[in-house]
C-alpha cells in the first residue's frame, strides 16, 4: 500500500516561496490523478492543486498563478511551488490521489506571516 509523506513546510513571510515535497513509498505512476490539498485551522481540507498522468493541471482560483504542481514518477514524488504566498494560504498541506484513496499522511505545516 502506498504511504505518503510530505515536507517542505516552514514559517515565511508574506511575498516569500515555498516547495513542498509529497514521497511516496509505493509506486505512483498507474495513479492517474494526484493533488496537494491543505486544511486550516477550523475550516474544511480543501484540495488546491491537481495533476494528471500526462501532465495536465488544475488549480482552485485562490492560488492561481501563483501555486505550480509537479510530479516525478520515476522519484515517486509530488511538488508544489508556492510563490507570492498570503497569510490566507496558512495551513497543513497533504498530498493524496484525487479524489483520495490512500490514507492521509502526516502533513506539512506552512505558516505566513503578514
């Protein structure tokens, strides 16, 4: 069973960047779609960034623009680039399938600060 866990994750002010990571110990080439989701304090994980098999991306409008994801099957990892970060983007960040299906790790913590 693929287990999942992400870093990357830190304190940085607001304007700053950050790459989160998302190793996987299993194999994730076959699965078709994989995504950075983030939940902040008391509100609903919300799924932020999408990527397909061949390449293809979605992103929720909030971080357009300003959010890349990335994978590397060979490596099995996941990214996601975060530029012009906002404190509104302060959250723990997972990684997972989309839609999920594979038990949630342990997050990364990123932290803007105004």
């Amino acid at each position: 069973q693929v287990q999942l866990v992400e870093s990357g994750g830190g304190l940085v002010q607001a304007g700053g960047s950050l790459r989160l990571s998302c190793a996987a110990s299993g194999i994730i080439v076959n699965i078709n779609s994989l995504g950075w989701y983030r939940q902040a304090p008391g509100k609903q994980r919300e799924l932020v960034a999408t990527i397909a098999k061949r390449g293809d991306t979605a992103y929720v409008d909030s971080v357009k623009g300003r959010f890349t994801i990335s994978r590397d099957n060979a490596k099995n990892t996941v990214y996601l680039q975060m530029n012009s970060l906002k404190p509104e983007d302060t959250a723990v960040y997972y990684c997972n399938s989309v839609p999920y299906q594979i038990p949630w790790g342990q997050g990364t913590q990123v932290t803007v600060s105004s």
